[in-house]
C-alpha cells in the first residue's frame, strides 16, 4: 500500500464582488462571452420559460430566477435535498403549455437512508412557487452510498412526454439491468404514468418506463425544436466521452461492455454513439461532456454557417466544440476555448444566443455575436474589495475593429498610463480609493464603460488555520474524514462560527467534483463513499474560508490522499477475460484502487479462446461466480480458475504432441512434445464437466521433450488434456480405461 498527503496553506486578497475575471477565452472573430448574472452557487442547469425569464438550479437546493438579466433576491423555490457528491437539485423542465398552467418540473435527490431522486411538479406563482402546490410525478429507484451518476436531466419531446435521463449510480451492472430505473433514458406522461409507444410493454414499472438504455451518466441531452431528434451525452468512464441518438426507442448503448465506439459485428444488439471524444488535455479531448445543444433558433444574428450545429462542451478542458450533422458522419469543428469557470449545461436562448453556466465562477454566460466596427463592451469593469496592500485589477473586454484603445479614468479624471484592458494596483493603498471606469475606442467611435468601486480597507486580513485534518492524514474509503479550525483577526479577535465555511473538493484525474460549502461549523465529518469512482487518481481538498467584519477573508487547505493498493486479477489457463466493476478486461490484469473501495469481479463464460471453448469453474477465493470484495490494505491476487469443454479432439495446429499410452489405464502418460525454445508448459486434465481432476506444470527445451503427466486415480471415462504453451493452446483426447 501506499499514501501521499499535502497541505497548502494562503490567504485569498480580497472579496470580489459582482466578480469578473479577465481570462483569455478564445472565440471566433467577432464572438464574445458576456456575463449576464454571477451569485448563483455551485448551479447545475437551467432552462428558458416562455416568457424569457432564466431559471438556474443551485444544486443544494435552490431555484433562482434571472428577469431581465438580473439574479432575483428571493428564490423561485428553496428544496431541501441531499447534494453530497453529484446529489442535489439536477433538472428543471418547463410543461408545454406552462403560459396556462404555470407548471414547472424538477427533478431532485431525496434526503434518507437511502436517499432516492424524484420529479416533482410545481405552479409558479409569477416569479416565485405556489404554496403547498408539488405533485409528485415520479419516486425513482434507492440510490447506493455513492453519491455521483445522477443524471437528471429533463425535456419534454415533440410528443409532448417526458423524457429523463438517469445516471447508473455508479452501479455499472444497473446500465443493462432494466427492472431499474438507473442508467436509463425514461419517457412519461406528464403525470408518470407509462404512455401508449415505449419499447417495453410488460414486466415491471421501470421496464416500462424506459425508452433506451446501456447508459453510464447521460448528465445531459438535446432535443431538436423541430425534428424532434433525440442526442443524449453520456460521460464515460476512462477513454471516451459519448453523443448517442436516442431518437429510436429500445436503444442499448451498452454500458458497460462498450465505451466509445466499438465493433459492431461483436455487440450486433448494442448502437454506437455518432460521436465519441478520447480523454486527454487539449481541444477536442476531455473527460466529461456535460453539455450539448442543437443550435436551431428561430433567430439569431450568428452567421449561418452555425445553424443547426450541434454545440457541445467538455467540463475539464473548458472548450466548446460543434458537429456538422448535415452528411452521412458528423464532422467535429472548433469553436472556443479557455471559456470561464467549469463550463456546463450550454443551451440556446430565445434571443439566438448561446448561453452556459459557469460553475466555478457561479455565473451565467452569453455568446454574443458583434460584427460590428465601433467598439462594444462584453464585459464591464466590477466592484472590487481589497484590504491595504493587497493586490488589486480591474479589467474590461470589448469587441470592435482593432486596434483599440483604453483610457482609464478615476472619478472622471484620466489616469496617466492607464491604457491597457487592465489596471492592477499591487500592493493597494488607501489612496486607491475611487470610481473607475475606462473609454475604448477604435477609428470608428468611442464607448466609456460602467463605473467600478474600488474599496481599500485599513483591515488586516483574517487568518485561517485547519486544526485537523493534519499533513500527512490520509483516508480509506468508507471511514469518515473530520475536520476543525480556528479564525483570528487582528482586528475582531477570534472569529465566530458564523464567520466559517468548508469547502470539499473531490479531485479525479484533472477536473474537480465540488460540492455546496459547509456554512457556520468550526468542525465536522464527511464520510468518504466506497461506491463511485474507482480510479486510484484520486483525493481530497478541503478548504477553510473565514470572513472578517469587513468582508475581507483567509483561506487555509489541506490535501487529505487515499490509501492504495493493487489488485491483481488472473485465470487459469492466463489470458482469458473477466470482468471488473462489469467492464470485460483480459488477464493477466493489474489495477490500483483506493483501499476501502468495493470492487465487483465477475466471469465471461462461456468464451472462446484459440478455438477452445472454456467454462468457469472457480475463483481462488471461493466465492461466487459475480463476487464484490472491499479492497484490502495489501496487494491482493485472484485467479479464476476456467475449465476446457471436452469434447472433439482439436488439434488446430501442426502441434507435434502426441500421448501413449491412449487408452491409459495406469494413472499416468507419457506426452512427446517439440518446442523451438525454452519455455513453461502447463498440463490441464478435466472431465466432461470442465472439473479438474489433475494439473502440473513444466519446463521445456529446444528441441524434442517427453514428459510425465502423472493424473492419479481418476475413473474410466473420456477426458481432455489441456496443453498450453507460450504461442498456443491445444486440447488432447485421453482416454482412462480400467
């Protein structure tokens, strides 16, 4: 086994407020992000009613409203939910005729033991929920102790039912079970009930429910305003990323056998995605397709080479790719990258512009299109809180014909100098206190952008020190993980609990799961899942914020790693498949795994291998055929053990092996075999049932060997001889005479 641990400890400068920071997203000309609302924590999705107004899911619980481009103070409903992990408030779907009835579904997970998600109908009451008004649609099906594979995405289809998609719960098996609603695409009547055209009819009521299926975490989907095509984007495990059309009922992408694309003469009953993406750093590479959109509105000012494109985007690498669907395979072109703040949920709005959802950054963005000479502001400058001698920027971005030009002005006064996109002030003094704002212009013309204050606070930053967990704690899956801390300020003493908020990030590979802050505790626990994801690469951060009297804060983070240790898979005879977690991989196998973690091990058999057909007939353990065992705190070895089915004497090869005596009768034979170089032979003999009755192993030189196989007592009958050899396998007839 083995750990790692880190710590690292800051203070963060300030507290930005209206926040906006200036990063170098790359657009084609004349495009531009512009920030709509910011405020909206840890947001999931959204979706446009009617009417234009934005709904924007928070995902502890919380749904805000945007109107006319400002964040509503009072939300549209407060839920209460589980939003540990990837839990919380996921899908929000507005009813076709919502400009008569007002309603509103949304699709939540449950607090309980077991927490479960629900869809839920509500009235809207103008900007905020009529009382007492939730109908329940839909219970789904107990969630394990992992937290993440949610789904929850909703949309109501040109049929007019709904259509949910629904993660596997980090349960791999459930993507091809379908007496589970997990790792399904499902359509209902508004009201849950099953509708008249789903591909299943009988059997149970999630059966019949589902409309396709073989699913991993289908976080989001696509239905085409018009046609009514169906493209579902399912986030992989470790090599691809999916787009699936889901337009045709009974699809079964295949989760888990499949990932990405794959021969489609081996699984004939599986469909490949149109697309799929491979995992890795750049543009077109990633690791979690959390979003994609027909690009169909009834109007937009973008140029037309962009409608009906299919947007998509990567959570890790921040870029937003398009597919050409128009020919018989879809073409993948670029469109932005380095877009803000852990971009999701990209969709189109009634204005023809693009919008998405920054989840870091806690803000909603537009994708304007500006071909215009005379300079345009897309951002504007924000408010900003800094203490003495901390550093302190502010920044514009404009569109327009280049070269531009910028002047900063403090109070109405120019500042000599100032003639970037940017003015920093490091360190910040008490002299820096003012209203700026900044004039760009261009040959074309001029605009002056809204007016920024800067504060300057005489204040001492807070400090923020995490008590426990301490450097070089580490953790086993499903143990609790506790953390403390202290907050002091020079000028308010020690801080209160009100003055406290954790953070825990769930790091995986390059991306970060976040997940709502824990607001006013000095100390805590959270218990770390032993269900979910199993990649070794993997850990903790946990981050204490403290907030002083004036607004100003300090940070302090330790990295809490997991323990590890390696899982060694085998069968006997080597080289055959097993599964893992019910992804088939081929032995000999190795793979490291947090210790605690449950992993599921299965058996593929019968299979075929070098023409020989074999059996499963143990696992070294001795326990079932499809056994889940915690990971050990040492390196753990397994072996299944598989068994050759006897039958007709294959001699597939030239082999040059040959048996006497045959008929045998006296508990042993002599084998005569040529090898070309030194190697291990191993001898197998097993009965009709692929039982083994005797087995050796031996060494062979170049050249012609005779060994003795020694079988014991074994009774009269017919047996096979299982010869394998480093290039080969062959399977000999013996008989046992009395």
């Amino acid at each position: 086994m083995f750990s790692v641990s880190l710590r690292v400890i800051g203070a963060f400068f300030g507290v930005l407020i209206g926040s906006n920071f200036s990063i170098a997203q790359t657009y084609p000309p004349d495009f531009a992000q512009v920030l709509v609302s910011n405020g909206i924590t840890n947001p999931t999705t959204m979706a446009f009613a009617p009417d234009g107004r934005i709904f924007v899911a928070q995902q502890a619980g919380a749904l805000r409203v945007i109107k006319n481009n400002a964040l509503l103070p009072t939300p549209f409903i407060s839920l209460t939910v589980s939003s540990s992990g990837e839990r919380g408030l996921l899908g929000i779907a507005f009813d076709p005729d919502f400009p008569t009835n007002n309603y509103i579904y949304l699709y939540y997970t449950v607090p309980g033991s077991p927490a479960h998600n629900r869809i839920s109908r509500f009235t809207a009451d103008g900007d905020v929920v009529m009382a007492g008004s939730e109908s329940i649609i839909l219970e789904l099906d107990p969630l394990s102790g992992a937290t993440n594979h949610n789904g929850g995405a909703m949309h109501f289809g040109k049929d007019g039912k709904l259509y949910v998609a629904i993660g596997e719960n980090a349960t791999a098996s459930n993507a091809q079970n379908l007496d589970t609603y997990h790792g399904k695409m499902l359509r209902i009547n508004k009201d849950g009930s099953v509708p008249e055209g789903n591909p299943f009819t009988s059997g149970s009521e999630q059966r019949k429910r589902v409309w396709a299926y073989g699913l991993r975490n289908p976080y989001t989907f696509s239905i085409h305003p018009t046609t009514g095509r169906i493209l579902v984007n399912d986030v992989g495990k470790s090599t691809r990323e999916e787009i699936n059309d889901a337009t045709t009922s009974g699809r079964n992408f295949g989760w888990p056998a499949t990932e990405g694309t794959f021969n489609q003469s081996t699984y004939p009953n599986f469909t490949n995605p149109i697309y799929a993406y491979p995992h890795g750093s750049g543009d077109g590479r990633g690791c979690a397709i959390v979003a994609g959109t027909f690009f169909s509105p009834t109007t937009t000012n973008y140029p037309s080479s962009y409608v009906e494109r299919y947007f998509f985007q990567d959570l890790c690498n921040d870029w937003i790719n398009t597919l050409d669907l128009s020919g018989a395979s879809p073409v993948r072109a670029p469109f932005a990258t380095a877009i803000s703040g852990d971009a999701l949920a990209i969709t189109v709005g009634p204005d023809g512009n693009l919008y998405y959802l920054g989840r870091t950054a806690d803000a909603l963005y537009k994708i304007v299109y500006n071909n215009t000479t005379s300079p345009f502001i897309t951002n504007q400058p924000a408010d900003l809180t800094v203490g003495e001698g901390q550093a302190a920027v502010l920044s514009v971005n404009a569109l327009g014909s280049t070269p531009l030009s910028y002047q900063w002005r403090k109070n109405g006064n120019d500042i000599p100098g100032a003639t970037n996109s940017t003015i920093a002030f490091s360190p910040a003094a008490l002299t820096n206190n003012g209203n700026y704002s900044v004039v760009i212009s261009n040959t074309s013309g001029s605009v002056t952008s809204e007016e920024a204050t800067l504060t300057v606070l005489q204040n001492a930053l807070p400090v923020a020190e995490i008590l426990t967990p301490i450097v070089g704690t580490t953790y086993v899956a499903g143990t609790n993980i506790n953390f403390s801390g202290s907050g002091t300020d020079a000028e308010d003493g020690e801080l209160t609990s009100t003055a406290f908020s954790w953070e825990i990030h769930f790091h995986h590979d390059t991306h970060m799961h976040d997940q709502p802050p824990i607001d006013d505790i000095k100390q805590g626990s959270f218990l770390v899942p032993n269900i979910g994801e199993t990649s070794d690469n993997v850990w903790y951060r946990i981050i204490l914020t403290v907030t002083d009297s004036q607004g100003l804060i300090g940070k302090d983070s330790v990295d809490v790693l997991p323990q590890k240790s390696t899982l060694n898979i085998d069968s006997s005879p080597t080289g055959l498949q097993v599964t893992l977690d019910g992804q088939p991989v081929t032995t000999p196998y190795s793979v490291v795994s947090v210790e605690g973690m449950l992993r599921t091990m299965g058996v593929v058999s019968p299979q075929v291998k070098n023409g020989i057909t074999y059996n499963f007939l143990a696992w070294s353990n001795h326990g079932d055929e499809t056994q889940t065992i915690t990971v050990p705190p040492d390196d753990f070895t397994i072996t299944a053990r598989y068994g050759h089915v006897v039958g007709v004497e294959m001699d597939l090869y030239n082999d040059n092996i040959s048996i006497y005596p045959n008929p045998s009768k006296q508990g042993t034979v002599t084998i005569k075999v040529a090898s070309e170089i030194p190697q291990t032979i191993r001898i197998q003999m097993v009965d009709l049932l692929s039982r083994e009755i005797a087995a050796q192993s031996a060494q062979l030189s170049p050249g012609n060997n005779e060994l003795v196989f020694n079988y014991g007592r074994a009774r009269k009958g017919m047996y096979s001889l299982l010869i394998e050899m480093k290039d080969k396998t062959i399977s000999k007839r013996l008989t046992v005479s009395e």
